[in-house]
C-alpha cells in the first residue's frame, strides 16, 4: 500500500476519476434491482474493499486508526454517507441528465471552498479552466437539462457539497488517514438501502454488478481520491474530476453501444483541453522551483 501513497497525489485523483467513471455504464448492466438494492449492494461490497485496505494497511491496529482519524474522520463519513444516499435519490426523483450536470459543479464548490476556508489561492488560470470546463459540460449536455423534479435537482446537489466538503476535510487534516472514514460512510448507505429496498433478494448478475459498483468503480475511485487529494489542490482536484464526465459517456458508447452526440465529443474535448491545461501548469511550475 506505499506503493499508491508513493503516486502523486494529482495522478491518484485521476485514477479515481477513472474508476468512478464507469458507475453509469454499470448501474444501466444491472437487469432487475431497484436504486435502493443498487445501493444496498453497491454499499456491501464497498465496505468489504475498505476494510481489506485497512486489514492489509493498519493489520492489528485498524481500531487504532479509527481513533486517530477522531471527529474529522467521523464527520467525512457521515459527510461522504450522505453523497452516496443522495446520488439514489436523485437518480430515482429526477433526470440522469440532471444529476450529472448538478455533480460537475463540485469544481466550482471545491475551488470556492478552498479559498474560503483554506485560504487556497485559485490561480488566474485554474479559475480559467474551471469556466472553460464547466462550459464544456452545458455543451455536452446540450438542451437534455430540464427544469423539473426541483426535489430531485435540490437533493442532487447535495453530491457535490458533500464531496466539496470531503476534500477541504482531507485537505485541512492531510496528517490524519481519512481512508476509515469510508467505511463509516458504506455501513451509513447500507442501512439506508437495507431499510429502503422491499428485499435485498437480487439475481446473481445483479450481485456480480453490485461487487464490481462496490469493490472496483466505488471502493478503488474512493481510496485513489481520498489519498490523493491530501497533496493536490482542492481547486484543482475538481478539475481533474471533471474527466469522470467525460468518460462515462464514452465507457456506454464503447460497451453499451449507446449513441453519443457530436455536442458530448466536442465538450468531452473542451473538458480533457481544461484538464491538460493544469496538469501542464503544474509540471512547468514544479520544473521552474526545481
């Protein structure tokens, strides 16, 4: 496991972009769950990968790392919990368009709470490529955005306040280990989908769908963020979270074979232009303090 803290932190983000990204192309796999098994599922096998990081991590003093994250790590699984709860409602009270439109505006949260709270400079061009970025996700969405099921579209911003939240938490304490937070915020879901769900009682595909939603696309795109956000900018961590919008379109067309507009490439490309731009920005930077 030194081996992933050794990775930089802005390379990890994006690995945990690129695991998340693949939710909408399994969510649409599953053949028969309701959102609330979906959930219950999802949230079991997420509990199971954490808790092997922290076995494997921690070994006999997982309960010791639990203390140690204290009351931040107790609020960002509460925090992260409700995310996760709040992206089914969602999905099931309004659009799919309207819920991963509300869940790109974490770039704008994450940079304005960043400077709020850590005093975290955004530069001229980070504020540049968040609007460039932002622009490219209207235009991939084109006119699919409606303005119905306000319940829906109120909680679905719950997401990426939630996450906004998570990350200024890691960002203000990159000493204390925020990775048994996440299992605070699995056990959280899963009784929400357990109390939720008429029966847990799923096919055997759906329970293969829910290990890898859990295991693989949740628990690994969870660790890689969390990890990787202690060393990366809150501004520019939402930045680089951006390509999860790309790329979920692209994984359905690739194994759904569903059609993807000319409007989604060209702001798929717009938003993978705003990422370079940064991660540029960077490596000049670190090559002129060298």
């Amino acid at each position: 496991m030194n081996l992933i803290r050794n990775l930089p932190g802005p390379f990890l983000v994006f690995l945990g972009a690129v695991s998340l990204s693949f939710g909408g192309l399994i969510v649409k796999s599953f053949e028969g769950s309701t959102l609330w098994q979906i959930l219950f599922w999802r949230s079991v096998f997420f509990i199971v990968v954490v808790s092997i990081f922290l076995l494997i991590t921690y070994k006999k003093k997982v309960i010791s790392a639990f203390y140690n994250s204290g009351l931040p790590g107790l609020i960002g699984g509460i925090i992260l919990s409700i995310g996760f709860v709040s992206y089914v409602y969602a999905m099931y009270e309004t659009t799919v368009a309207n819920t991963n439109f509300i869940i790109q505006t974490q770039t704008l949260f994450l940079a304005i709470f960043g400077y709020i709270f850590l005093k975290e400079k955004v530069s001229k061009l980070t504020m540049f490529c968040i609007l460039i970025a932002i622009s490219g996700i209207f235009l991939m969405l084109g006119n699919t955005v409606s303005p119905g099921q306000m319940t829906g579209n109120l909680v679905a911003f719950l997401m990426p306040i939630s996450f906004a939240v998570l990350i200024l938490i890691v960002r203000k304490f990159p000493e204390v280990d925020m990775i048994p937070l996440q299992l605070v915020a699995g056990l959280f879901a899963m009784v929400v989908g357990f109390l939720m769900s008429p029966t847990i009682f799923v096919s055997l595909k759906d329970i293969f769908f829910g290990f890898l939603a859990g295991f693989f696309q949740l628990g690994f795109g969870f660790i890689f963020i969390t990890i990787g956000a202690r060393s990366t900018p809150s501004a520019f961590v939402g930045i680089i979270m951006l390509t999860e919008a790309v790329l979920g379109p692209l994984w359905a067309w690739l194994f759904a074979n569903e059609y993807i507009p000319l409007s989604v490439l060209i702001g798929g490309l717009v938003v993978i232009s705003a990422v370079v731009m940064q991660f540029l920005e960077k490596f000049i930077y670190k090559k002129k303090t060298l």
